[in-house]
C-alpha cells in the first residue's frame, strides 16, 4: 500500500491511537506477553469502533478488502539487523556491553551476527556456531555451558601436548615410554608430567638413563623412574664430610684423668 506524502499525519495518527488506547503507558516484559493482548484489544475494541474518517466499522471495512489481498510469503519476514562482529581471544562477544560465548574454535575469529529483538545468532561464514537470548542488562556473561566445556577441554588437551613433547626431548627412550604409558597405565598424561618434572630435579642424562633400564625391566609408570632416581642418588659419590655449624653441635667430652697405677713396677716384698 502506497501513501501520498500528505497521508503521513494519517498514519501517524494510528499510532499514536494504538498508544493511547491499548498501550496507555504499559510497560509490557516481553513481546510474547504483548501479542495475546494486543488481539484482544483490537477484536473487543479497535475493530469494533465507529472510524473517524470513514464512519465505518473497521471490521466491517476489513471484510470487503480481504478477498483483495494476497497471501503471506510461505517464509516469514526476516527483520534481524545484520552485522560483522569478531570474537576476542578468550572466545567471547561483545553487544551492548554484554558478551556471549563462542566455541573455541572460533575464538580471535570474524563472525556475524543476526540480533533479533529476543536472541542473537552467531555465524562462521554460513555456519550458525552459536545462539543466545539477547540480554538488555548491562555487563553481563551469557554463557553456553557446552562452550565453556569445549575450552576446558581444548586447553586441557594442549597443555597435555605439550608436556608430551616436552618429554619426548628428554631421551631416545621417551617415545617407546610413551607409547607403553598409553597402553599400560589409565593417567598416562599424569605420569609423564611427573617424570618431566623429575628432569627439572636430577636432569634429563640421569631421566635418559632412569628410562632405559625401566624399559629393560618393564617398569612403568613415574613411580619407577622416580625410584631408580633416588637409589642411583644414595650409590652415587663418596660420602661429603660433616660441617658442625652450630657450637651447641660441638661434641664438649669431659675424661677422667687417667690411672697409670697398672703401670707402675711391682716391687718384691
């Protein structure tokens, strides 16, 4: 339907109409509350008025005009406003002083947002990657638990990776560990950290020899290593000497004067 540029002040009057009459200061909580009143209000009272202008019922002008009009569009109307947002490094969005999460793969990426007056959808070129209920709160975290999980996870994973290669630099003999780790022990990401972190101790030639003779042996798992360490360390170097630091460690021996009688020649009587 077309308007001559004079109709505006017409159109506008509806309008205001429907503020006066329906909303008359209502301060409704969502749309959804809105629209089931909304059609009362035009079927008990809009509808059934006498027009101004026309001196007719509305409802009555609407039935002559509907065998006129054309059906809807088989898909709804899309009236999100389309917009460019990136994603920050901790996998997080930013509207309106709100962020919302994103997986982890797409995190310090470009991404676009739909908002619509109730969600927000997120897409990776045509890939929807995330959805939320948009929040009209100010700082807020809208969080999507499944997100969060995936981080935890990945992160995991990576500090896991690399732990493994910091300890396949160890030794000739850290890989075939490895792999027996894997098959023989349930944690073996825990056991790795723990021989890597008995390098920083004894140092990765002690580590590199700890590992081979646990090969030999079938030994695994850190406790092992750890062992082999720590019995090598009491075999190993001649003892060092006492330092006595303290005066109160001073060993102060009191001796009797000695008896030299038994020394003494016998004389005959």
């Amino acid at each position: 339907m077309q308007f001559a540029p004079d109709a505006k002040g017409r159109v506008e009057n509806g309008v205001g109409y429907v503020k006066k009459n329906f909303l008359a200061g209502l301060d409704p909580a969502s749309f959804a509350a809105v629209n089931p009143a909304a059609a009362v209000w035009r079927d008990t009272i809009a509808n059934v008025r006498l027009h101004g202008e026309t001196q007719r019922k509305p409802l009555e002008h609407f039935a002559e005009e509907k065998p006129r009009l054309r059906p809807l569009p088989l898909r709804p109307y899309d009236c999100a406003v389309v917009r460019p947002i990136s994603a920050n490094a901790c996998c997080r969005v930013v509207l309106e002083t709100n962020r919302y999460t994103v997986p982890h793969l797409y995190a310090s990426q470009k991404l676009t947002l739909k908002l619509y007056p109730d969600e927000l959808l997120l897409f990776h070129h045509d890939k929807l990657v995330a959805t939320h209920p948009r929040s009209y709160d100010r700082r807020q975290l809208i969080r999507n638990p499944d997100h969060e999980r995936d981080l935890i996870s990945h992160r995991r994973n990576a500090r896991h990776q690399t732990l493994l290669l910091a300890f396949l630099a160890l030794s000739p003999h850290a890989e075939p560990y490895a792999r027996k780790l894997a098959d023989k022990r349930l944690n073996a990401p825990h056991h790795i950290q723990r021989i890597v972190a008995l390098s920083e101790i004894y140092g990765p030639a002690k580590v590199d020899r700890a590992l081979q003779d646990a090969l030999a042996f079938e030994a695994i798992g850190s406790e092992y290593i750890a062992n082999l360490l720590e019995q090598r360390e009491r075999l190993g170097g001649p003892p060092a000497a006492l330092h006595l630091t303290r005066r109160q460690d001073l060993l102060d021996l009191d001796l009797p004067p000695a008896d030299l009688n038994a020394y003494e020649p016998k004389t005959s009587s």
